[in-house]
C-alpha cells in the first residue's frame, strides 16, 4: 500500500534550496558552485540530456521577485541565446518560472581577473581584437553589455577570450538605476558619464574595455596600440570611437605597423604615452592627411579629362557601397568615402576598398545575418566581395571567416560544387580546422564525391577576431 501510494505521488520534489544533485528543468543537475555574486549564483552542472557539462546562472530571490525584470529578462535571454560568436560565452537555455535560471556554455580554464594576478603571459592585442570583436557582435544585435571587467572575460583552453553576462543582468533597454538606486556595472571600469547617471551607451562598454585593456598592457603593449587604448578610456565619450567597429579597425590599423590608429575622424589620438613621440604621431597624422588630399585631388583631376564617364563611377560607387558595407560614417569616416566615389571605376572593386579588413569584416557581418536569416542567395554575393576585400589585407582571421560563411552559403544555397574549392582554401588557415573538415566533408557528399558522417550542422562564422576561431565565417564553436 505504501509502496503504490509512492508510485502515484511520482518523483520527489526538488530541494528548496540550491544544492548539489538538485535537478533543474527535468534535466539539469547541479555539482558544485562556481561563483556568487550580488544578483546570482553561477553552479557548473550536467545537462542529462546531452550529456554535457554546462554553467547554470540562478538568478537571486530579490531579482526573481521583480516581474518587470523578469519580462525583460525572458526577452533578453531569447535574443542572448541565438547570439553566437567565438568570443562570446554561448547561451543554451533558459527559464523564467519560479527560479529563473540561464543556461551556459562551461568553459574550463580561470577567467582574465586570475591571468592578471598571477602574472601570467597575454597577448593584449589579440585580447583587444577579440573583446571588440564580440562587442560589436552583441551591439548589433542591440544588447549593451554594461559590466566589461576582468572577471567577465573566460580565458578557454586555446587562450581565446571570451565574453560572458551580457545582456542578461545589464539589459540594453533596462533602467540605468536599480531598486535601491545603485548604477549597474563595476566602477572602476565605469564610463565617467554612467557614473553621473548618464544612460549606458557603445561608447560607455568601449570605456570598460579600454580600461580593461589598459590593466592588462601594463607597459607591454606597442605605443600605436597604447594611442587607441587611450582613446578608448578618453573621459568625454564623444572622443572615443563612435562604435566597436570603428575601434577595432583602429587597432587592425595599430598592430599592421602604419602606425598609430585614428578611430574618428574629428578626434586624431595623442597619446599620453610616450610623451616624447607626441609630436611625432601629430606630424604623421598631417602626412597622412596631405597624401588622402593628394590622391583625392588626382582622381578629381583624372575625372575631369574624361577617364571613365560619370554614369559608371556613380554605379560603382553605388554597387561599392550599399548592400556591402554598413554604411556608418562613424566606421569609415567621411573622408575614406569621398575619396572612394572619386576614384575611376572600371567595374572592379576600387584597390584602397579592397584591402580595408574593417570593411571586409562588415561585409562578412552582412553575410553572416544573411545566413541566419536563411537567405542563402542573397548572402553569396556579399560574402564574394567581403573575400575580396580581406584577401590579403594580413586579416586572415576575419578572411579565414568570410570563406568559410561563402563555403557554406553556397552549400546551404544548394551549390555544393561551388562550396568546396571555398572550403578547400579554407583549410590552408590554421583555425578551426575541424568545423571547416566537417563543412567540406558535408559539400562533398552533397555534391556526390564523398561521404559525411556529422551528427550537427556547423555554425556560419560571425566576427572577426584573431584567436576567435574559424566559425563558419566568424566562428563556429
């Protein structure tokens, strides 16, 4: 009797209270703690249904009481999980019921605060690269990340960065005050005008990296790159880069070796540091100001004695531009444009055009959502001209990812044929080399000259990012 009044009453409940071997939505079962912080509790558990382990965010009592953040926080969450980007801790799961929980990617290995205390080696500008990198994959998507710190940055087993509590605790549309009229985020990595009650904003998340960067350089970072770290973390936002876009182009620009990195066009970088080179970079910014001047002068010229007819250089400045670039002028600047619709056409893609890494990344984000979106098509032709312009700009992690996202366009587009030699030339870039086997192996029994044996469709690459891997493009995990 007592058995089968057991067997009615179906599984025990789970504990009150977080504890190990305490299941989460009928499949998450928790190990251990790995952290605590203010608004949650983060536990390493396994997922019983894939058979993986994963990190649990649980969110406090006092936040799951509040119905306002939980509606954002069931929006917030929704969008977190389908961000995917090599550089970004990768959302699962998640659940807004009684104990709202997110579930995670684990990754092993301590994150940058412990790197920084024990001293240990780090590439700063591979770590710029990438913090960027995934800063402007999640402003995209319209998320702010709010809280940019040392202890928000994992360091995974290949020393790849990767970016985690983003748009969940520090919501893009949330209120910039909480309950008890504290401002969100970390003050020492805090924008000056956040401090002052000033709204959250892409320049506020650029401060926090610059600061982050700026503890991480110690006196190891080459000056051009200390110029756009400088700027990062300049106290009157509207001297910063405009966007993370701007800002990593600007340190693509600092570590190619053509010297410091201007990331807005109103606001050249001097450098604090090294005092006696300031007047050097100044003169190198005129330089380089007078041969822009030079150049524009020349195509006008060359315009104006009848070197291709108007018709043509308005079409190619259009068939440049539109669909392919994002179009900010924050990004690229007005005077790279101008330049750019004087240039002659002859129905290539403009030389100067070709070899800007910043712009062929952007193509790539195009592509990318394209992709997302399944309009296979339509992402073809700009993924085409954002391989044209990394090839051979010295990106070629950004040009590893916009081959992979053309590979696998095409194959999605049913063009298999068409995929492998793309993928085939993948290959030649030591990143990621698995995600880009599988891919090819998929094209190649689709095209009928070989078998596959995937169990899971790879991701398109989204951001460029030196270290982030080879996703699809911009990084497959």
């Amino acid at each position: 009797m007592g058995s089968t009044d057991h067997a009615m009453a179906g599984p025990p409940a789970d504990p009150p209270l977080l504890a190990s071997g305490r299941r989460l939505g009928g499949r998450y079962v928790l190990q251990r703690p790995l952290g605590r912080g203010g608004m949650a509790a983060v536990w390493l558990a396994t997922d019983e249904r894939l058979g993986r382990p994963v990190a649990i965010k649980v969110l406090s009592d006092t936040i799951a009481a509040d119905r306002e953040f939980l509606s954002r926080f069931r929006r917030e969450a929704k969008l977190a999980a389908r961000l995917q980007h090599p550089n970004l801790v990768q959302v699962y799961d998640f659940d807004a019921g009684q104990r709202p929980y997110l579930v995670m990617e684990y990754i092993e290995g301590g994150d940058l605060a412990a790197r920084l205390a024990a001293g240990g080696p780090l590439d700063v500008e591979r770590l710029a690269r990438e913090l960027l990198s995934a800063l402007r994959h999640i402003h995209a998507a319209g998320v702010l990340h709010r809280d940019v710190k040392p202890q928000n940055v994992l360091i995974d087993g290949d020393d790849r960065a990767r970016l985690t509590d983003f748009g969940i605790a520090q919501l893009s549309g949330a209120t910039q005050l909480t309950q008890t009229g504290h401002v969100i985020g970390t003050e020492a990595y805090m924008a000056p005008e956040v401090r002052d009650g000033a709204r959250a904003s892409e320049r506020s998340d650029l401060y926090a990296t610059g600061m982050l960067l700026a503890a991480a350089a110690r006196d190891g970072a080459p000056a051009a790159l200390w110029a756009v770290i400088d700027q990062l973390r300049d106290p009157i936002p509207d001297r910063r880069p405009a966007t993370a876009t701007a800002a990593l182009a600007a340190v693509e620009r600092s570590t190619a070796g053509t010297g410091p990195a201007v990331a807005t066009e109103r606001f050249p970088i001097e450098p604090p540091r090294p005092p006696a080179r300031r007047r050097s970079l100044l003169l190198l910014a005129v330089a380089a100001a007078l041969i822009a001047l030079a150049s524009a002068t020349l195509a006008v010229v060359r315009w104006a004695d009848g070197d291709g007819d108007a018709g043509e250089r308005s079409g190619a400045s259009a068939a440049a531009g539109d669909p392919s670039r994002s179009g900010s002028a924050n990004d690229r600047g007005s005077a790279s444009g101008d330049q750019e619709a004087a240039s002659p056409s002859d129905g290539t893609e403009p030389a100067a055009s070709a070899a800007d890494p910043a712009d062929g990344a952007s193509l790539n984000d195009q592509g990318f959502a394209l992709i997302n979106e399944g309009r296979y098509e339509e992402a073809i032709p700009i993924l085409r001209r954002a391989v044209e312009r990394l090839e051979g700009s010295g990106d070629q992690i950004t040009y590893g990812y916009a081959l992979f996202n053309l590979g696998h366009a095409l194959r999605l587009a049913g063009r298999p044929e068409d995929a492998i030699p793309i993928l085939e030339q993948r290959l030649q870039i030591p990143d990621q080399l698995e995600t880009v086997e599988a891919e090819l192996a998929a094209a190649r029994a689709e095209a009928g000259t070989g078998a596959v044996d995937t169990t899971e469709e790879p991701k398109p690459e989204k951001e460029p990012k030196p270290g982030k891997g080879p996703k699809p493009g911009k990084g497959p995990e």
